[in-house]
C-alpha cells in the first residue's frame, strides 16, 4: 500500500456495525432515541439546578458540569453515524475525522476528570463536615473545573497533533462508528511508535490519577461511615453519595469492558459495539441516576416541569 501525503484529499469510512441493509433502519431509531433522551435529561439536569437556588452548591455545580460534558461527548459520534445512514454514505473527511477525534478525546477526559472531582467533594462533605463551605469555596470548585478543562484540551491537542504528523495508506476503512484515536492510528504508514508511546503513556497516566483519587477518597468515606454509630447516620452519609458511585462504576466498567473485550476477541467490530456503552448508554443513564436517587434534584425537576406546564 503506498503512503498519502495529500491529506486534504483524504477521506475514511466508517463501517458501523453492520452491512445489512434491513438493520440500518433500527440501528437509526435506537441511536436516535437513545441520543434524544441523552439530550433531553441532561439538559433538564442543568435547567434544574439553575433554577432551583437549593441546588446551588459545589455538589451540584459540578453535576452540572458533568451533564454539559455527557451532551457534548454523545453530540461528538452519534450525529454524523445519524447523518451517514440516512444519507447512505459512510465516508468522513480527514479534516472532519481529526475534528472528531480531539472533541471526543476532550469531553471523554472530562468526564474522568470531572468524576474525581466529585469525589472529592463527597469526600470533603463526609469526611469534614465542619469544614466543608470553607474548603470547596466557589473559588476551589471553579479552579478544579478550569483545571480538568485545560488538561482535557491539551491532551487532546497533543494527541491529534500527532496523528497530522502521520501519512496513510489507501485502505481507509475504520471499522467503528466514529473516529477512534487507536482505530485512525492503525491506518497509517508511518511509524508509530512514537505515538504508541504517548498515547498508551497518556492513557495510563490521565487514567489512573483521577481513578486513583476516587479510589483513595471512597476509602476514607467509607472508613468516616463505619465510624458513625447509629444506622440512619450511616445510611445518610451513604446516601450523599449513592448516585456519584453508582455513576463513576458505570463509566469506568463500561470504559474497561471495551478494551477487555477488543483485547480478547482482537476484533474491531466488538470493540465499537461495547463503545457504545460508554459513549452514548452512559451519558443517556446517568440522569436517571441522579434524578430518581437524589430527592432534592426530583422536587427540582418537578418544579421546573410544573413551571413550563
């Protein structure tokens, strides 16, 4: 295969997850229900906390922030599988691929990021009560997020830096929905240790810090909660931070499912099927999570919604 360096020229195709004509329909109206109701909850998550000026607090401001990122992340691949079924083409500018793949690689950051911080914050709240509004001051919370945003951006700034460095081959089949970093990588024919290097060393290390921080906060929440003497004292600190759990398990499981799974059965198709958990099921379910776990954002959701009636 002969190299290309006439990258402007470039397109790829993206595959999907099948060929079968009669199965584009429903793949359609899945994704398209699925992205809607990712929108649309989050978006009333937002609205909520806006409007309620209970829920103006460190826990929710980064809730908020969280949902803002979970519609951009999905708003980042779903659209353009939406527009290349219903078009029938399932070409991709190389322009547009990069585009892509620096969003994603931004918003999936931070929601890692994002998520550590929560923790944090669930940790402060139960760990030192009497010190709380002191600790996350308005200050503290919007540093943390400027942090995780400018992080999140470099990274992926360096990463699709890379990748133009790179010249490709005349197969530009990618066999995902979207424009994976490591699935566009495979395509090329240069050398890319280079770029293996950084992008595994980048990975593990953007991974494993904030996965280490919500490990080490959870084990100091969870020694504050066996110290507490009664069980409703404990099941009300448990409580504050049901939800965050439940959430932070459901990103990292999925997230690490698909790479156990490609690993496993070393086939692209699989590993773009399990994607979609933690692309487009994660952000559509963690508004359901926090919604019907959390009684101050449902009395929220019901004012506002009683409101628009």
């Amino acid at each position: 295969m002969e190299p290309r360096n006439n990258t402007h020229l470039l397109e790829f195709v993206l595959l999907g997850f099948s060929q079968d004509p009669d199965l584009q329909p429903v793949i359609y109206g899945l994704f398209l229900s699925m992205y809607l109701i990712t929108v649309a909850g989050n978006m009333l998550i937002i609205l909520a906390i806006i409007s309620d000026a209970n829920l103006h607090t460190p826990m929710y401001f980064f809730l908020s922030n969280l949902s803002f990122v979970d519609i951009c992340f999905t708003s980042t691949t779903v659209p353009k599988m939406l527009v290349n079924i219903q078009t029938k083409r399932k070409t991709i500018q190389y322009a547009d691929c990069i585009t892509q793949m620096y969003f994603f690689l931004i918003f999936v950051e931070l929601d890692n990021f994002l998520l550590a911080v929560m923790a944090y914050d669930r940790y402060v709240a139960i760990c030192h009560p009497l010190h709380y509004t002191s600790i996350m001051s308005r200050r503290l919370c919007g540093f943390l997020v400027l942090v995780s945003w400018i992080v999140s951006v470099l990274h992926a700034l360096l990463q699709s830096m890379m990748v133009l460095q790179l010249s490709f081959c005349t197969d530009l089949e990618i066999p995902h929905f979207f424009c994976e970093l490591n699935q566009v990588a495979q395509l090329t024919c240069s050398d890319t240790f280079l770029n293996d290097v950084v992008m595994y060393f980048a990975l593990v290390l953007l991974a494993t810090v904030p996965l280490s921080g919500i490990l080490y906060s959870y084990s100091k929440i969870v020694s504050s909660i066996r110290a507490i003497s009664t069980a409703q004292g404990k099941y009300k600190a448990f409580s504050t931070c049901a939800s965050h759990l439940s959430v932070v398990s459901l990103f990292y499981c999925t997230g690490l499912g698909v790479y156990l799974s490609s690993a496993a059965s070393h086939s692209s198709q699989a590993s773009a099927t399990a994607s979609v958990m933690y692309t487009v099921v994660t952000p559509m379910l963690n508004p359901f999570i926090y919604s019907l776990r959390n009684k101050d954002v449902k009395r929220a959701l019901k004012r506002l919604l009683v409101g628009k009636l």
